[in-house]
C-alpha cells in the first residue's frame, strides 16, 4: 500500500524590527479576501493576535473550524496550526500583532526563568477566536497596542511594553491558568542565577556540580542546599529537566533519530535519554513524539514548507 501523503503546512516566519517591542501588520494592506489560493494551514515562530474590523469567513484553528465575523479577535499561540478564509473569497479587514512571548517575559522579569517559563506555557496554552464583547478588556487592550505602533508617538515603545504586559496577562486569566498559581521564586534567586543561566545556554555538554557551584560562587555543598531551596529540585534534577525540555523543542522541529537527539541536548546515551526522559514525563521520548493529544508533535505529520511571513 502506498505512504499516505501528507498534508502541506507553511511554516511562515517574522523577524520583528529591532527595538520594536513587537511587530504590528496595520492599514489597507490587511483588507483583502484571505485564503484565495492557499488550501494548506500554517503556523509562525510568535504568537499572532489579530483583530477582525470587518469581513465574514471561517477561521481555521488546527482541526477546529470557528466562524468569523467583525469585532472578533483571535490569540494564536506560536507554531499552532490555522488558516484565515473569506467566505467565498470576498474581502476581510484584520489587523495583526506578533509577540514574542518568551523574550518579552524575560525582558519584565529578569532572571525569574521558572516563573517566565511557566507563565509562557499558561499564555500559549490554546488558540482562541472570540466576540471581542465576552472579553471587552482584552479586546481594548489589542486595540490599544495597535493604535500605539500605527501612530509611534512619543514614548510609544514604553507604553506598548506596558499594555503588552497587561495584554499577556489577561489572556493567561482567559486560559483559566490561575497567576498567582505560577509558582514565582523565593528573593533569594539571584543567588543561583548564574547557574540557571549558564545550563539553559551549556545543557548539552557535560556539567557538573562543582562547575554550577562554581559559576554561582559557592561551595558544592552550600550550592546544593541553596538551590534545593530555592528551585525545590536538585541540581542534577533542574538540568535534566532543561535537557528534556530541549529534546521536546528538536523533535518538534527535526526528524532525527534518538542517538542524535540524545546527543544535541546533552544525553550520553540513548538508554540515559530514555531512562531521564520518562523520569519527567512518564513516557519515552517515541512516545511523545507521537502522541495524537501534543498538537505540536503533529506538525511532524505534516509536509512543512517554510515562507518569510508577509
């Protein structure tokens, strides 16, 4: 029996100008008829809001078809799945921001990256198209941001920063992940962010303990009780877990095999990347990459093609 074909999925990427806190697709440009002449999804590297002033169609949400129609807005979380079509390629007025969620967290927090890392996952939780009236603060706060990078007027990059913030916040509340759930560390960080640092950039070579306590200027056995303290994991845990993290990330976006995966994230053997991956995630590392219920292993199924965004 022949190989199934697979489906094509662009993979559309946007680089946002320097010093801009996000890139905003604005005007004329963006009144058009939407999917004339693309029958394939797509997904970018940012999450993407956008807001609908005009214009009715469907809304294409991975396998979910959502209608559209004026004053809705979507919240699309990066490398998700969708398409924009006109009902029967007639014209649409949207408007567009792309935000990088993870630099800008880390550009407002600092060094807190357990609490940047968990808050992005609860930010980037699920793709969203709704009436702009069930979420009138959202909806204002998307307009807002818009009218800010359409004009630039004096001090307008402070003020986007602030209304983005706001604006990521509300969508982490309307994807019922609770804030002040997310755990934030204890002041006493700073004490151990070197080394978070050092293994989020050196995760694939060999480290030890002695070289963190090092970096972070601390005896091996102070480093460990503070970290312990402050991380409420081991060392050895915390980098396993930036290891797994970082092995999901590739076999999102390569078809390698394990040996190599194992390799490029830190792992010494297949057998230990096995035996640490189900240690955190309760399932081999094939496993995930195939499991129907993560919708970004499934852009694996797809034929991806890669585009500069518009």
């Amino acid at each position: 029996m022949a190989a199934r074909k697979k489906q094509e999925i662009e993979f559309r990427y946007y680089e946002i100008p320097q010093n801009e806190p996000c890139m905003a697709l604005l005007g004329e440009a963006w009144i058009r008829p939407y999917g004339e002449a693309i029958d394939c999804l797509h997904f970018h590297n940012y999450m993407e809001v956008g807001f609908c002033y005009d214009g009715h169609g469907i809304m294409e949400l991975d396998e979910q078809e959502v209608p559209y129609r004026p004053d809705m807005f979507t919240v699309i979380p990066r490398n998700f799945p969708h398409n924009t079509n006109s009902d029967n390629f007639s014209l649409s007025r949207w408007e567009y921001l792309f935000i990088d969620v993870e630099a800008f967290l880390r550009e407002m927090y600092g060094d807190d990256s357990l609490y940047t890392d968990n808050l992005s996952m609860v930010i980037n939780n699920r793709a969203w198209a709704v009436d702009a009236s069930k979420y009138p603060e959202l909806a204002a706060l998307i307009k807002s941001i818009m009218e800010e990078m359409r004009y630039k007027k004096e001090f307008y990059v402070e003020s986007v920063k602030g209304l983005l913030l706001s604006l990521l916040i509300n969508i982490a509340r309307m994807n019922h992940g609770k804030v002040g759930e997310v755990r934030k560390q204890s002041r006493g960080a700073s004490q151990v962010s070197f080394a978070l640092h050092y293994i989020g950039v050196h995760y694939a070579e060999e480290l030890t303990i002695g070289d963190l306590a090092q970096i972070s200027n601390m005896s091996e056995t102070h480093f460990r009780r503070v970290f312990q303290k402050i991380m409420n994991m081991t060392p050895s845990d915390y980098l396993n877990l930036v290891r797994v993290q970082m092995a999901c990330e590739y076999m999102k976006k390569h078809t390698d095999s394990m040996e190599l995966v194992a390799e490029r994230c830190g792992f010494q053997s297949v057998s230990t990347f096995n035996r640490n991956f189900k240690k955190v995630l309760n399932i081999t590392p094939y496993q995930w990459k195939i499991h129907p219920e993560n919708y970004e292993a499934k852009l694996l199924g797809y034929k991806i093609s890669a585009y500069k965004g518009w």
